[in-house]
C-alpha cells in the first residue's frame, strides 16, 4: 500500500507526493492524502489542517478548563483551529461555573479591525451561550480600554446546537485584547440541570 499526498490544496492522486518521509511544514498547511491498496483501489481522502500561530502571540487564561474540555491546551483559542456542530470534537475549551476572562498578547503593537471569538451552545448538555461579551484593548497590558460588547441575542432555553461568534468592529493599533464572556452561571429554571452549574465552550 501506498501513502499519497498534497500541500497545496489539490486533492491528492497518484501522481501527487508519495509519502516516505515525515513531511516538513513553516506555516499553517493543509495536508490532503490518499491510501492505495495493490490492486490500485483509492482510499477516500483524508484531510488535516496544521496552524501555525503567528510570532509572539501568546494567550492568559483567568478561567480554568477541566482536562477533557482543553481543545489541546491554552492555546486553543489562539491557534485559528474553529470548533464543528459537536462539542466533543476536541476543538472547543469549556468552562463550567466561571465566566471566560483572557487576555491576548499579540506580540508587538499592531493594526487590528475587528475582534471576534467563538461559543456553542447546546442547552441538552448544559452548554449555553454568554449572555454578553465585553472586550477591551490595550497597548501596554495594564491599562485595558472597553472598545466593545455584544449581547447573545438567543433565548436560553434555545435547544438545538448553535455556534455563534461574539465580537465587535474596532479598527486600532493595540497589542493586548482582553475578553470576558459573562456565563448565565446556573442552568435556568426549568431545564432538567436547574440548580447545577451551566458550560461556556469557546
């Protein structure tokens, strides 16, 4: 059997790259890649993204993620990776009974236009939407000025999956963004988790 595969978003063939080696990549890729059995039949093609987050950002987390719920670690929510229509793919970061409060650390002062974050919601499994997000910038780390916030326009009790980004049109020159998304905290009356602690995934 044979491993054949692009990097430059054309679906892979047999005349595509044929794999032998680990693949070396500098940037964010997506690797498409074909499997083909002795007798020539093709595999569906599988395809992965690879995201390289860029030079000096960083991420802090005042809100703590349970292990399961991490999306790969701290920098989930940095590294341009989006979450699906499932909360159990592995790419949204939950928090449970806390508001989510973190600040981004571009690197250096940059040119910005807008500030956007992802959330789920699927009230089933607890999960609601913020009932609000603020963000704030700044160009020192200390002094945050607030440049925005959206309100969640849905109901809470809304029961099918929705995704949703917050966000807010702030054309500036910044290198700290700050963002806190307010949970509604406990599961509403009602809901069959009445009186527990309600989920936030970004």
């Amino acid at each position: 059997n044979s491993i054949y595969y692009t990097i430059d978003g054309k679906e892979p063939t047999t005349n595509s790259n044929l794999y032998r080696n680990a693949i070396r990549i500098s940037a964010s890729t997506t690797i498409k890649a074909i499997a083909v059995n002795q007798e020539g039949k093709t595999s569906n093609i599988i395809s992965t993204q690879f995201v390289k987050i860029p030079e000096g950002r960083k991420i802090q987390l005042f809100s703590t993620y349970p292990d399961q719920y991490s999306a790969g670690g701290d920098d989930a929510l940095i590294n341009g990776i989006r979450g699906g229509n499932s909360f159990k793919t592995g790419h949204w970061q939950g928090y449970q009974g806390q508001d989510l409060n973190v600040i981004v650390d571009l690197g250096s002062v940059q040119k910005i236009n807008s500030i956007d974050i992802g959330f789920i919601q699927y009230s089933e499994s607890w999960i609601f939407f913020p009932y609000e997000v603020e963000f704030y910038t700044s160009k020192d780390g200390k002094t945050f000025t607030k440049v925005g916030l959206e309100e969640n326009p849905y109901p809470v009790e809304f029961d099918e999956v929705k995704i949703k980004d917050f966000g807010c049109i702030c054309p500036q020159k910044t290198r700290y963004i700050k963002i806190i998304g307010k949970t509604i905290m406990d599961c509403p009356k009602g809901h069959r988790g009445e009186g527990h602690k309600s989920w936030l995934f970004a």
